[in-house]
C-alpha cells in the first residue's frame, strides 16, 4: 500500500510540475504578446504625431508663417 501511496504521490507532483511549466510558458506569451502591442501603439503614435507636424509645417508654409 505504502509502495502505492508513494507512486501516487509521484505522479501528482509530476502533473503539478507539468501544469506550473504550462502556466509559466503562458504567462511568457501572455508578457510578450503585450510587450509587442505596446510597441505597436507607441509606433503608431509616433507616426501620428511626425505627421501632424507635417501638417503644420505645410499649413505654415502654405500661409508665409515659416519665413
């Protein structure tokens, strides 16, 4: 019985090994998948604000204000 016990016991710290690594490769997915649309929106952001001030410049120098 003991012999058994022992076996179970085993198997159950297995799983939990298993599930514990399972949710750990998650959570490394879960980090990066927001890591990487952090950086998205920050790109994007960027390029809204390079062409908003491009639109300021034209409008400057479609009115003689960048003289």
């Amino acid at each position: 019985m003991a012999d058994n016990t022992q076996k179970m016991s085993y198997q159950a710290g297995e799983v939990k090994g298993q599930a514990q690594e399972k949710a750990s490769n998650l959570m490394d997915r879960a980090d990066n998948a927001a890591q990487s649309a952090k950086e998205s929106v920050q790109e994007a952001g960027q390029q809204v604000r390079e062409k908003a001030q491009g639109a300021v410049e034209g409008v400057k120098n479609a009115t003689g204000m960048n003289k």
